[in-house]
C-alpha cells in the first residue's frame, strides 16, 4: 500500500505536465489490476495500512475515475486556467482517498475521511460556475462537519472503553441501553450524511450543480462511496443495537428514494437530475448496509461500483453538452439527436445502465439489494416497486427530454464529438457491463 501512495506523492511533482499525470494515473491502475487475483483477507499490511477485498475494489475505482476526471476536464489544460493548482488538487484528494480506503485504525480512517473534504471544497469553489458555489461549498461543509464531530467523540469513547481503535480489534458494542443508541446514532449519522440518505441530501444537488465536471465526476464516482465504506466499516461494532433501528434506516431509505425519483421527474437543471438520482440509489444502498445480510452488503458494493461509473458518466455527457450549448436547462438542451446524432448512442447506453437495465452492474446490485430487503419484510415491496417504477420514469424523461423535440434556434453547429470524449465514455462503459460477467471479483 505504501508503495502506491509514494507513487502518489511521486507524482504532484510533475504538477506541471498534465499529460505525464494522465499516463502514470492510468499506470497506477494496472498496477493496482495486478493484485486482483490475490487470494488473503488482508494484504499489503504495514504502518498502519493495509487492504481487504472491500478496500481493494474501492481503491481501484477511485484511481479509474480520478484518472478519467484529469481526461475529461482537458478545458482547463487548454485555458490554462491553473492547470498546475489543479493537478495539484486532484492528486491530494487521491492521497486522501488511498489513506481512507486502506487505514486500519479507526482514527487513522476519521482524519483521512475527513481531509478529502478539504480538496472537493477547493474544486468547488476554485473550478466551479456561478457564484452560489460559494454557497454550495458551505453547505456541503456544515452538513458533513456538524455530523462528524459526534462520530469523533464516539470513537474517543470505544477508545476509553476497549483501549485500542484497530479494525478488528475494538470490542463489539453489546448493550442496548439509551448510552449505546447515542453512540450508533452518533457513528451512523456521519456517514449517513455522506451517502446522502433523504432529509440529509440538501447539500449534494448545490455542490453537483456548482462544481466543475471533475467536481461532479469525484463527488458522484467516489465521494458518496466513503458513506457505504464507512457503515460497513462501523456497523460491525453495533450489531445489536443496529437490529432494533433496522426499519428506520430502511424506511427513510426507501421511501425517501421514491420520494426523490418524483422529484426528478420536475427536475429541468439536467445536472441536478442526475445528482438527485444518485440520492435515490444510495437509499437502496443504505437499506441493504443496515439489514447487514450477505445478499445486503454485496449488492451495496456492487451498485455502489456500479453507480460510480454510471453516475460519473452521466456527468462527463451533460458536461460535454454544457460546453457546446453554455446551458444546462433541458429546454435549451434539447434535440441533441439532431445535431449530436453519435452522442445520441452514449446517452442511451449510460441512461439504461441508471435505470439498471441488464447487463449493467447495476442491475445485479439492484437484484441482491431487493432480495435483502423482501427477506426482511415483505412489506417492503411497496416500496421498492415505487422507486424501481420511478427510476426507470425519470431516466427515461431525461433521455427523451435531451434527445428529442425541436433544438434550441440559435444553435447552427457544433462538433458531434471528439476522440477523446468518446474513449472517456467507452471507458466508462466498458467496465459497467463488462464486470458483470465475471461478478465474483466485486463479491466479498
């Protein structure tokens, strides 16, 4: 694990050379391809860090995106809008991310969970649009800050109490007394917030709307995948307090998802819609995560994966729109087929793999999840044919919103597309569908 990192700080001294940068970024991928075949629980031990299969997967879509991320913002590079400051950003937001995903204390893991913040809020507020990126920046910080300083003072009480903060070691939380409740609610709410679970979301539409596309591709592909990490990673040390808040979580989860995908549907900003998306699959997430079955935690990694090339994807093509058209409104944006007619496949393909059409990742995680949650209660398939009704609604009203009708009159013409922006989306794609055929390297 180490050696990755050093080659992460290897790299922010060629800051200058964005092309160098996108080369190793890809290297440091194969490099992490290499270990997939490896066959013990814990690997790559060693000051601290370390990595099981859970952190493996994650590690390596974070370097996949983060790598396309560089690729697709090749505007900056061209403005020259400090490219460097940039560069520098992203690497730092990597570190931040290998030392989260492969931290074996729980400290260790909370100072390096939080420090990713640090580097989206100056991709927010350095590359961002409009001037309500200011605003969206300190949303997104009170909201993640006010609910992780009680997941700080939870795990300074486990330390008191156990004496050692090691994953695996730090005893298991048995009582079920109003003290121990605090403390799960305290652990369970930071990460929760990250997800963002319904009622915690507010702050993810403002950041996605306000932020660059490399903003919107980090936030969607890998950010929102520190909440699921983290509840894998705590909800061990609360298994019997977690069975008597079970149907919370799952309530909120599910029914706050519907809720959302309705909200879609009179979404007309075409980055809000995707980011409001996001909300109503990680509360299908969150419902399997708390019934902490087999079936709950592998279909929770997989769409997690799933949705982090998808979602990322999304963002990568309503950027490319953005660029041509200078607007995100769907009214504006419409007809795309028209005069965007290669671009018109790329959106279908991605929309499909939102909506968890087969043979996209997304639809395995999508059938673990349910079978989870109906061997939980029956009760809960109400629900979840009212948020897998509503998924697929609004992802067919944005494809038939961008893609068809008349387009905007003041457009005459524009690129339907360049290598480069096709290759990012086949890279993309290709992994979103490919995986499924050999699923068992996503299974823990």
């Amino acid at each position: 694990m180490l050696k990755i990192l050093l080659l992460n700080v290897f790299l922010m001294n060629f800051v200058g050379s964005w092309e160098l940068i996108q080369v190793f970024m890809f290297f440091m991928c194969f490099i992490l391809m290499l270990k997939c075949g490896h066959d013990f629980y814990l690997f790559e031990l060693g000051y601290g860090l370390g990595m099981d299969y859970l952190s493996y997967v994650l590690i390596l879509l974070s370097s996949w995106i983060l790598a396309l991320m560089i690729c697709s913002s090749e505007k900056i590079n061209k403005t020259g809008y400090f490219k460097s400051g940039f560069l520098f950003v992203n690497l730092s937001l990597m570190m931040a991310l290998l030392m989260t995903f492969s931290s074996m204390n729980y400290l260790l893991f909370y100072i390096s969970f939080e420090s990713s913040l640090i580097p989206t809020l100056i991709l927010i507020l350095g590359w961002g649009y409009q001037p309500e990126r200011i605003q969206a920046g300190v949303y997104m910080l009170f909201y993640t800050l006010l609910a992780s300083m009680p997941l700080l003072v939870c795990l300074l009480s486990l330390y008191i109490k156990g004496g050692s903060l090691t994953m695996g070691i730090v005893s298991e939380v048995s009582g079920k007394s109003f003290v121990h409740s605090l403390w799960y609610f305290s652990a369970v709410t930071a990460f929760v917030v990250k997800l963002p679970m319904y009622a915690f979301h507010l702050w993810l539409p403002k950041a996605h709307v306000e932020a660059p596309v490399a903003g919107s591709m980090i936030l969607a592909g890998i950010l929102l995948k520190l909440g699921g990490y983290g509840i894998i990673r705590i909800l061990s040390l609360f298994c019997s307090v977690n069975k008597m808040f079970v149907w919370l979580w799952a309530c909120m989860g599910i029914l706050g998802g519907a809720v959302v995908s309705i909200l879609c549907l009179r979404q007309i900003d075409i980055k809000s819609l995707i980011a409001y998306s996001s909300v109503a699959h990680m509360g299908l997430v969150l419902c399997g995560l708390v019934t902490f079955s087999w079936w709950g935690v592998n279909g929770a990694i997989v769409v997690m994966v799933g949705h982090g090339l998808c979602s990322s994807g999304l963002f990568c093509l309503a950027n490319m729109v953005y660029e041509r058209i200078g607007s995100r409104s769907l009214l504006i944006g419409k007809g795309l087929l028209s005069f965007m007619p290669s671009m018109g496949l790329w959106w279908f393909l991605l929309s499909i793999g939102n909506m968890a059409a087969p043979p996209t990742l997304n639809l395995l995680g999508e059938i673990q999840l349910i079978t989870s949650l109906v061997g939980w209660s029956k009760l809960a398939m109400v629900g979840i044919g009212m948020l897998s009704f509503f998924s697929a609604a609004y992802t067919l009203y944005m494809y038939s919103l961008s893609q068809h009708g008349l387009f905007y009159s003041l457009l005459f013409s524009c690129s339907p597309g360049k290598a480069r922006e096709y290759l990012i989306l086949m890279l993309h794609w290709l992994p979103l569908n490919v995986l499924i055929l050999k699923s068992s390297l996503l299974m823990l």
